[in-house]
C-alpha cells in the first residue's frame, strides 16, 4: 500500500500513508497529514505552536467485504497571527463525525 492508493482509492489528499494493520477482521490504515500542509484552521496562517494532539478513527468505504478504517493524528494548533486554539481542518471528513464524506456518499 502506498501514499498513492490513499489519494487515488480513498480521496485522501495532502496526507502520507504510514502503516496498515488487520484487527478483528478490519484493515486500520495509519495517515498523517503532510507536514508542509499544515496551517492554521481560520486565517491559514503558518506561523503556530504545536499543543498537542489526538488520534481519531473514521470508517470510510469497504474493498470488497473488508471494512476499513482510517486513523489520524489531529494536531491542535494555537496560531501566533490570530491567536486561535484550534484542531487542524481534515479535508476527508466534516467536524464530530466518524466517518468520512466518501463513506456517506456510499
């Protein structure tokens, strides 16, 4: 697997591919979002300081019968232009939910 089957088969664009795992007959594949891309959520500014992070887990369309499962680390930002405290924006998935925008389209 490859950062280029994240982009091309699951939509995941801006982010690298890091490791694949099988669990309780599902395929967990790790991502982080490419470094360079990183910027603040409201004026995209990147001038930050990191403040942590969590690991968020989001289902997203099956390959055949395989259900799979995308895990990210989200960074919280504070962002020294506008002051904002923030978890970074994910391009994949709208805000408080658990799966992703190709998974609600299916």
């Amino acid at each position: 697997m490859s950062t280029s089957f994240i982009y091309h088969c699951l939509g995941l664009i801006g982010y690298q591919y890091l490791k694949a795992e099988y669990k309780d007959s599902k395929m967990i594949i790790s991502v982080q979002k490419n470094p360079g891309k990183l910027c603040c959520p409201d004026c995209e500014s990147t001038k930050f300081i990191r403040r942590g992070k969590i690991t968020r887990t989001f289902k997203t369309l099956p390959i055949g019968k395989k259900p799979i499962l995308i895990e990210v680390d989200i960074q919280r930002i504070q962002c020294l232009e506008c002051g904002c405290v923030k978890q970074e924006k994910l391009n994949f998935a709208d805000r408080k939910k658990t799966y992703t925008r190709a998974f609600f389209i299916y």
